[in-house]
C-alpha cells in the first residue's frame, strides 16, 4: 500500500477547500470525517456525486458571507455513476476556481474483513 503525507495546506483567501474522501468500504473514510470534522471543516457523509456541483457552489458563495468555507464530502465510489462523472465534475469545479484534493483510502484484505467482523457486517 502506497502511503501519501503531503500536508494539506490551510484554506486560501481566494478558494475554499473541498476535500472528496472515497475510497474502499471499511477503509477508514468515517474516522477520517471525524478528524475534518474536528479541524472545522463542514462535513457531509454519503453526498450523492449527482448533488456535487450543486453542494461545490454553496461552498464557493460561503466565501462571501456567512456559510460554508471548507469542506470534506464522504462520496461512495460504489454509486452507480461515480467512475463516469467524477473525473468531469472534479475539473469543472477546478476551472471554477475551488481548490479540490481527493483523498482515497484502502486498507489490507485481513484489516477490512477484521474491521467488518467487529462491527458484524459482512464484507461487501
């Protein structure tokens, strides 16, 4: 497994941040939330890709007055269009000018199916 630790850098003047955590089911993505969470970022678990460039302009009109000025969005790389729509709307909020980091997360095989035997789901 191929690990990352570039920083994140805080938010700019000029665009907030959208972080878009995916990844493999059971890989961590609720305990990543958390730790966004608990750094002020605006929260959102499960965000349906379709509602992305929808939620990405609340964000973006936060930076005006009062709303949402960071966020990390939970996005299921399972849902039906995710692999055929994220690429273009992950482009087109860029050229909009927010800034936009994708996290993805993966785990081991034996930590998955542990991960799932302790919370009695069965691995997908």
């Amino acid at each position: 497994m191929k690990q990352t630790t570039d920083r994140i850098p805080e938010t700019s003047d000029a665009a907030p941040d959208i972080i878009v955590i995916t990844g493999l089911s059971g890989s961590g993505m609720s305990s990543a939330t958390n730790a966004f969470e608990d750094l002020g970022y605006f929260c959102v678990d499960n965000l349906p890709i379709t509602m992305l460039p929808t939620f990405a302009r609340l964000v973006k009109a936060g930076t005006n007055e009062q709303g949402i000025e960071r966020a990390a969005l939970v996005i299921d790389i399972r849902e039906g269009t995710f692999l055929a729509d994220f690429g273009k709307q992950l482009a087109a909020l860029r050229a909009a000018g927010l800034v936009v980091y994708v996290l993805f997360l993966e785990a081991s095989d034996d930590v998955l199916q542990h991960r799932f035997s302790e919370t009695r789901r069965p691995h997908p």
